[in-house]
C-alpha cells in the first residue's frame, strides 16, 4: 500500500464521532492499554483528578505534556499533539485545522 493512500488517524476519528479532542484521545488510549485513571496518574506522574479534568475537557494540555503522555502510553506522539494543537486553536475560537506530520531528524 501506497503511503499517499493513508487515511490520518484523526480524520478516521473525526468522521466517527466528531471533532478529534486531546480529551478523546486519552481516553480512547487509556482504555485501550486497559489502565483506570489512577493507574494512567501515576504512570504519567500526575494525580487521578487531573487525568480526570484532563479527559473532561476542564484541563488544557500543553504539547509537551501530549507527547510525554502519547510516549507514555507507548503510541505516537503525532495525532496526541495534533489534537492538542487542535483544542487550543479552539479554545482561541480560531478556525483552523492542524495537521502533525513525523519526520526523521538527521
């Protein structure tokens, strides 16, 4: 399969259910690696309740912390930061669309 024939993942996810969100995202991650909110905490180093804010959409992410939890969770920090970038163009009320695209560094 051609790689131009690639569909991004947040646009699958964006035509299933709506607008990709950071807070979706981590959900849909967290679940998948069968973690609970307190054991998704103390593996990323941060409280129960800030997972919990972070997936209620009360706790904006920065990038930094997206890609630490993308790594974390053991998934690439592509479409995590994407939906991060995403939420805070939102939260501006600026209509834009972010795409994140991986490049190897040299």
């Amino acid at each position: 399969m051609n790689t131009e024939d690639l569909v991004p993942l947040g646009d699958v996810l964006t035509r299933l259910d709506g607008p990709l969100t950071f807070a979706r995202f981590l959900i849909g991650e967290r679940e998948r690696a069968g973690m609970t909110q307190s054991a998704a905490g103390k593996k990323l180093g941060i409280s129960r309740q800030m997972v919990c804010d972070i997936e209620k959409g009360r706790q904006p992410v920065s990038v930094e912390l997206a890609a630490k939890i993308a790594k974390t969770l053991k998934v690439s920090p592509t479409v995590a930061i994407e939906a991060c970038l995403q939420d805070q163009l939102r939260r501006a009320h600026m209509k834009y669309t972010v795409t994140v695209a991986a490049t190897k560094r040299a």
